[in-house]
C-alpha cells in the first residue's frame, strides 16, 4: 500500500520509538508478564503499523463491500440497508411450551425462528423409545410426529418468516414435516424460507449425533440439496457449522479451517452427483461461533469470506457471484458462559454480539446470561434479545461498512488466520479430505487437544476467567431459572399414541416401503420422506427404515 521508501521510514521511526519512549516506560513500569497470545495462540504484536501489510493490495485482498472478494462483507451497504435478523435459538419441553415462547419472542421484536429439538428429536427417536428415557425436552423441543410440527407451528406465519432448524441427522426428515406442515397452512413450498442445519460431517469432528456412516449421511445431505434446488428457492439445505467444533474445543483458526473444508466437501460431493454448481451453491450458508478474543474472531469471518470467494471462483468454477458470497449466522459461544456470577455472562455476550455484527453476520443469536444453569427463562432471553437491539440502535457501529476494514492489526490477524488455515486444508488433503480425517480421526484429535490445551491455561491461572479462577464471589445465584411444565412429557406421549392409534396404519406400511426402495436406490429419498410424513408416520418410523438400509455408525476411539 505504501512505497518501499515511506515503509523504510515508518519502520525507522518505529525503532526510535521503542527504544526511546517504549524502552523508558519499561524501565519505569514492565508490561505484564503474561504472553500476548490469542486463542489461537497466534501472538499479538505490541504494535501494527504498515510493514504488517506491506503486501496487502487494496482492490485484490480488500475492495468494497458487496463486490469480490467480500472480506468487507457481502452486501454494498451491509447493515446500513438492512439489519442482520435477530434468530433467538429457543425449544423445550413440548410443542405447546417452545410454541408460545416463539410467539413471546416474535412479539418482542425477533425477526426470525430457530428451533432447538431434543436429544431423542435429534438422535431421530421418537419420545417413547426405551433409548429416550429421561430426555423429553431437557435441551429444545421434543417432535416425534407432524402432529407435533403442526403444534409448534400454530398461529405463526411461515410465510412472512424465516425458520432456522438445529437438526443433523434426521434433517432431511423434520424438514419434510415443516414442509406439510406449512402445505396444510396453505403455504406451498416455493414461498418457504429457512435453513436446515443439516451438518453432518461436523456430528463426527465434534457434537457426535450421528446415526448412519458417512457415506449415506452425505447421500442425505445432496438429497436435500437437490430436491432444495429444485422446488423450494428460497430455502438454505445446509449450515456448516463451526460452531460446534469452537463448542467442542478448536481454537479460531481450527474453527475457520475444518468448517470451510467441511463446506467445500458438500461441493464436492454435490459436483460428483452431477449437479450444477451454480444451482446449489448459493443456498449454502455458514454458523459461526463468537467466542471472547474480539479481534480475532472478526478476523476469522472476513478470512472465512475471501477464502470461499477465491476458492469457489477459482478452483470450483462457479460462475454466479451469488456462489461466492459466503452467508453466515453467529451465535455467542455456550462454553464461555459460567455458572459462577452469571450476571458476568451479559457482558461476554455483549463483546461476543458486537465482534459477530462487525464481522459482517447475517443473523445472531445472543445466549442468556442463565444457559450454564438451566434452559433460558423469559427474562434472561429479553435481556438477550435487547442486547442485540442495543448494538443495532444505540451504537452507531452499524452507520459504516466495515468499519475496522484497513486497520492494521485487523488486516495482518486477517492474513495470518487465513495463511493458517490453508495450512490446514492441505494436511486434510494429504490424509484422504475430510471424510477420510474422520475415518482417521485426525480432526477429532486436532479438537481435543486444543481443548485440553485450553483448559490447562484455565487451570493453571494463565488465561483468566472472571468469577471462575480470579474475583471469585461465594453469594448464591439470585436469578430466576426456567421451570418446565410437569405434564408436557405426559401430553406429548399421548398425543403420540393417539396419531398411531387413528392414522392410516395400512398406508404408514406403505409409505415407510417405499421409502426403503427409494433408500436402496439411487433415487431422491425427500419425495418419500414427505409422503410418508403426510400419513404421519413418526420420526422414529421413517429413521429406523434408514438404519435398516445404511447401518449404525460407531466411532472408533481415538487416542
């Protein structure tokens, strides 16, 4: 950016000053003894200047926002046109309870659904499964049927909303559930908008809620991406997540290079089905964590922008420049939130929120101060939501693009965290791509030794914690906690019997073996999966046929 001669200059008067006022002010008073790391373990210079991005190229690396290669984001006026959609992550016990905390959430000014499901939900059980016992909405809503959809659904506009789903393995299932679902509102499934998470190559780096080996699960996933591309325009059939892998224990850098190789591993698996790639690319979108190193992780999400643009322009061949914009919704890191002092959790997500929103996200999710305790009572979750508000209203960070575009130390973080992220994609490479790192359990690793490495920091005094390992209070918590009500496993259980006792069995049979012919075959499984829900065959049911036909996946230990 600056003639060899001005650098030679600046860097000159650079080594005055440290040796004059740097070096004096040493003397009188030592920096810190701790060492000036990220949580990458990347180290922070005491100063950047321009010699940090003496090879930075305005128009190449950085540019405007909305044009190539989108590191200051994705849109020409960002969030002075529109505001990122405020999606408060939210399900609990049955239909009927997570059903009128939508409807709080809406009226509180929430712009966008996403939907938390349960553990058997998630393990595609129906509630009633021995397997289930003790689980029924202790994490998000229980579904075990349309019925359930129907409920958790009702007096809310599909139409005017966008609706995110936290669903991995059984994706393909609860989508087709919301898909008639809406279709018996009236809503044809051209007009719905949503994402699916549908994430199930980081079930193996990371959350573990996996049901069939890989191969299939990615069958899965390009079903849904096909039968998306196809007949419903405005719906993104996957969010690669990075979030659970930051949850799990990556640092940034892991958290950025394991979710992009995840991400370009669909695109590879959609291109060997003999799809275009500019019809679904697209409708891929991205999940991010924001953990407590500010900088850092907006460095990661404008790394994570020019290194999809140039990969999908350059080495995939997409064509449409809505193929190279890299979508993402954040939501503040779970783990960092403490049981100790929860009121300090406010704070963190508040830091957290604002690195996401300078970041250039897309939609946010603030955790409530609570979650380390209990599921999110309702005042907890309005402090959350009025802590995104604030930043959008009272803060003025959203009057420019980009505003920490150009910054030294931003630029250089930048640079340095995509540097090592491609570092990362060519050992994924070497070792047989991303489905082959699970096999091998070279990325699982990766993440468990970064946690432990983590949490010795933690442990040792190293990295600090306020309110865990330093300024530790001994008063009690004093803030509500959220209390289920007793009788929703009881409603929801007989509701379940009662959908098997009066539906159509003979045609259940029916649905359910086609399903399994469409499963041994090389066909589209999404038409099947939604006749057979429209009999409302259960998730259970519709599961069960897939473990018959793919098998069980069981991870082989990794030391």
């Amino acid at each position: 950016m600056l003639n060899e001669n001005e650098l030679q200059k600046i860097n000159t008067a650079q080594e005055q000053w440290e040796q004059g006022s740097v070096r004096k002010t040493l003397e009188r008073s030592p920096e810190r003894k701790e060492r000036f790391a990220n949580i990458s373990d990347i180290s922070v210079k005491r100063l950047y200047g321009p010699s940090d991005v003496a090879d930075l190229d305005y128009l190449r690396d950085l540019g405007f926002p909305g044009e190539y290669p989108y590191i200051r984001g994705i849109y020409p006026t960002m969030h002075r046109g529109r505001l990122w959609t405020m999606r408060m992550f939210a399900g609990f016990g049955s239909a009927e309870e997570s059903n009128a905390r939508y409807r709080f959430l809406l009226e509180q000014g929430q712009t966008g659904l996403s939907v938390a499901f349960d553990m058997p939900t998630l393990y595609g059980l129906d509630t009633d499964d021995s397997q289930a016992a003790g689980e029924f909405g202790k994490c998000g809503v229980a579904v075990s049927s349309l019925a359930d959809m129907e409920i958790l659904f009702d007096q809310i506009p599909v139409d005017d909303i966008t609706t995110s789903m936290t669903i991995n393995g059984p994706a393909a299932v609860i989508w087709a559930m919301y898909i008639v679902m809406a279709e018996r509102k009236g809503v044809p499934m051209a007009k719905l908008g949503g994402t699916i998470q549908n994430d199930i190559l980081k079930e193996y780096h990371a959350q573990k809620e996996f049901l069939y080996p890989p191969q299939p699960s990615m069958r899965l996933v390009i079903d849904t991406f096909e039968f998306g591309a196809q007949r419903l325009p405005r719906w993104n059939t996957v969010s690669i997540s990075g979030y659970h892998i930051r949850e799990a224990g990556a640092t940034a850098v892991q958290e950025l290079a394991f979710t992009l190789a995840d991400g370009f591993a669909y695109v590879e698996a959609a291109l060997a089905r003999g799809l275009e790639i500019d019809s679904f690319a697209p409708r891929l979108s991205f999940f991010f964590n924001a953990h407590n190193d500010f900088f850092e992780e907006i460095a990661k999400y404008r790394a994570a922008r020019r290194i999809w643009a140039r990969l999908m322009r350059e080495k995939y061949g997409a064509k449409n420049p809505e193929s190279w914009k890299l979508r993402f919704h954040t939501q503040t890191a779970g783990c960092t939130l403490t049981a100790e002092q929860p009121e300090n959790n406010v704070a963190r997500v508040t830091l957290q929120a604002l690195a996401a929103v300078l970041g250039g996200t897309q939609s946010l999710h603030t955790n409530s101060m609570d979650e380390a305790l209990a599921l999110p009572s309702e005042l907890a979750v309005r402090v959350a939501l009025r802590t995104q508000q604030i930043i959008a209203h009272e803060s003025g960070v959203v009057n420019s693009c980009d505003p920490l575009g150009g910054s030294y130390y931003i630029e250089a973080m930048t640079d340095q965290m995509e540097k090592a992220a491609y570092k990362y994609f060519q050992e994924i490479e070497a070792r047989g791509g991303v489905v082959g790192c699970i096999n091998n359990g070279y990325i699982q690793k990766e993440i468990a030794d970064a946690a432990a490495r983590y949490q010795c920091e933690i442990d040792v005094g190293e990295r600090i914690l306020v309110g865990v390992n330093e300024f530790k209070s001994e008063e009690p918590v004093q803030i509500p906690l959220l209390r289920m009500d007793p009788e929703g496993e009881r409603r929801h259980l007989a509701r379940l019997e009662r959908v098997r006792r009066e539906r159509d069995n003979k045609a259940v049979e029916q649905r359910l073996e086609g399903l399994r012919m469409a499963a041994q075959s090389a066909a589209n499984v999404m038409p099947s999966i939604i006749e057979a829900v429209r009999v409302y065959a259960t998730l259970g049911e519709i599961c069960q046929v897939f473990r018959e036909v793919f098998g069980e996946y069981r991870e082989a230990p990794v030391i």
